[in-house]
C-alpha cells in the first residue's frame, strides 16, 4: 500500500470519529466505534509494512537471495491454513505443502519451545514457507515433540506434559470462546430487544482485550456479518 493510500485511510478515519462524536444511538456507536478501531489497525499495519519494506531487503513482501549460483531468487510464503487432532499423548498438526516430499529431509525443520512452534520448508520451488503457531493452550514437551514429512503434507506432533483432552488449539481461541459465552449467558436479557446488539458487543470487548491475533479474527467476522447485512431480503 502506498503512503498516498495509507493519508487516505487517514482522513476517512478522522471522518469517521467525528461521525461517532455526534451519533446519538447506542447501536450506531458500537458500529462506528468497531470500524474505527479496524481503520487505526489497518493504517499500523501498513505503516509497518512500509517501515520494514524500506529497512530491509529480506521482508516478506520482497525477494531475498539464495546462496545458489546464477540470478535464482526465493520468496517467503507465510502458511495459514491446518488441520489438528489429539490423542493422549500428542496434538498433530497437519500442514497441507504440494510437493514438500521433493525437499531434502534437512530442508524441513520445526522449532519447538513450551507454548509455541515454528515450521520451516526451505527451497522449495524457489520459494521458503513458514508456519508459526504462538500460545498454544496448555505447555507441551519441546524435547519430544516432532514432525514428519508426507506426501504434499507436514505433520507434526506435540508432546502433551499431561494426558488431558484440549478444548482448543491456542489460548487465544479460548479467550474468543469463553468471552463469547460469558456475553452471550450475561446478555440474553439484555439484548432480547436487539439480537444483534448483544453480538455488537461480545465484538466490542473482545476487540479491546484482544491481541493482534484476536483483532484479525474479530475484524473478519465483522466484515462476514456486514456482507451479510447488505444482501437484499424480501419481507
């Protein structure tokens, strides 16, 4: 995004808190309050962006250099999307990579620490990919956790410190669940009136508590909900 762009996010920003300033409706704040903390987000995100992409060659977004010869370039791809399952003793990841099978063994390694991991798939069609998984719900054991390369998938195995069932993947979709159910129980009265105010603010408090892992998720389904709004319906 360019710095033109981000000065535009900015006056519509400034726009939009004097529009919160002087709406009189409680419904009407909660929604311009959300879409304004998601413009303060985006406007960092991308000044950040900005920051790295002038301070270093080796920035996501940019190609960095490999050490073979000749003028070949690699990119770093950021893996999103898994699948997880548990037994007794292990939490499994599955990380879906075409061709990760064609790598050198050696080329596919996964750091573990007690509340974390990081996967790591280097040279792989030109390209290095990385998963990375932060606060994890429960510590596991980093000395016996590992992984295995299959065809076009990763899977890897964490190593409970204690044969419990987890409800969840990370504390951070805990925290999502528990505050969600926490309003839900406390609101029901409260929001009998207006359904969709009770929503507007589980969104609300869990933005404003959230990390930025947190505000990702409730910025996605704020956006899921408004486009479902805009569809036309027949009354």
């Amino acid at each position: 995004m360019s710095r033109e762009a981000i000065e535009n996010l900015t006056l519509d920003l400034e726009e939009m808190r004097k529009l919160a300033g002087s709406a009189q409706r409680s419904r009407v704040q909660q929604m311009l309050a959300i879409d304004i903390r998601k413009l303060e987000t985006d406007i960092q995100r991308q000044r950040d962006l900005l920051a790295a992409q002038a301070s270093s060659e080796q920035s996501i977004s940019r190609p960095v250099q490999t050490s073979v010869s000749g003028d070949v370039r690699r990119y770093q791809v950021e893996l999103k999307e898994y699948a997880w399952d548990q037994s007794d003793k292990f939490i499994k990841i599955f990380v879906t990579v075409n061709g990760v099978q064609q790598v050198p063994e050696d080329n596919v390694n996964v750091e573990f620490t007690e509340n974390s991991f990081q996967l790591v798939i280097s040279d792989l069609n030109n390209k290095d990919y990385i998963f990375v998984v932060n606060n994890l719900l429960n510590q596991i054991d980093s000395e016996k956790s590992y992984r295995r390369v299959k065809s076009d998938m990763v899977a890897i195995y964490l190593a409970k410190q204690a044969p419990k069932k987890w409800a969840h993947l990370t504390l951070t979709a805990k925290r999502l669940q528990d505050l969600k159910d926490e309003r839900l129980s406390n609101g029901k009265k409260a929001s009998s009136d207006d359904p969709s105010s009770g929503l507007m603010n589980i969104m609300q408090q869990l933005y404003e508590s959230g990390d930025p892992e947190t505000k990702r998720m409730i910025n996605k389904a704020w956006h899921e909900s408004q486009t479902k709004q805009k569809t036309p319906t027949l009354e």
